[in-house]
C-alpha cells in the first residue's frame, strides 16, 4: 500500500514475489507474525540484500509492480551499501 497499490494488487505482488523467493532457494529467517489480537502466524523474513535479488528475479506485466519491483531493489542496495 506504501507503493501506491491496493491492498488486493499488494497481496497478488507480494504472492508472486514468495514464489520467486521459493524458486531461487532463497529462503529468509522464520519468523512470528504478530497483527493485534489476531493470532500468530508463522512467516519468513527477508533481508534487504535478499529482497533486492527476489525483486531483480521478479517479472510482472503491470507497470505499476514494475515500478514497485524497481524500488524494493533500489532499497536494498541502499541498505546494502
């Protein structure tokens, strides 16, 4: 959402990109996943360098998960650097 997408256009992003991850064996830390009273669920985390090369490996149609694709590398070289 901080990227300019809706919710719905975030979650079918952030989907793909996990399959991505999954396909480059690239595989974070575990992770619990905390939202108010809702209950905890398991995640994995993903460091900036990692994200930069799951969002690198990323191919999309629509221009605005291309730009959105283009600034999580841009912020993990950032980070990186």
């Amino acid at each position: 959402m901080a990227a300019g997408l809706t919710i719905r256009e975030a979650r079918s992003a952030v989907g793909t990109m996990r399959k991505v991850a999954a396909r480059l064996a690239v595989e974070g830390t575990p992770g619990r996943s905390h939202s108010g009273r809702a209950k905890a669920r398991d995640c994995r985390r993903y460091t900036p360098a990692e994200v930069a090369v799951i969002a690198t490996a990323y191919r999309s149609r629509k221009p605005a998960y291309k730009v959105l694709a283009a600034n999580l590398v841009r912020a993990g070289l950032v980070a990186a650097a």
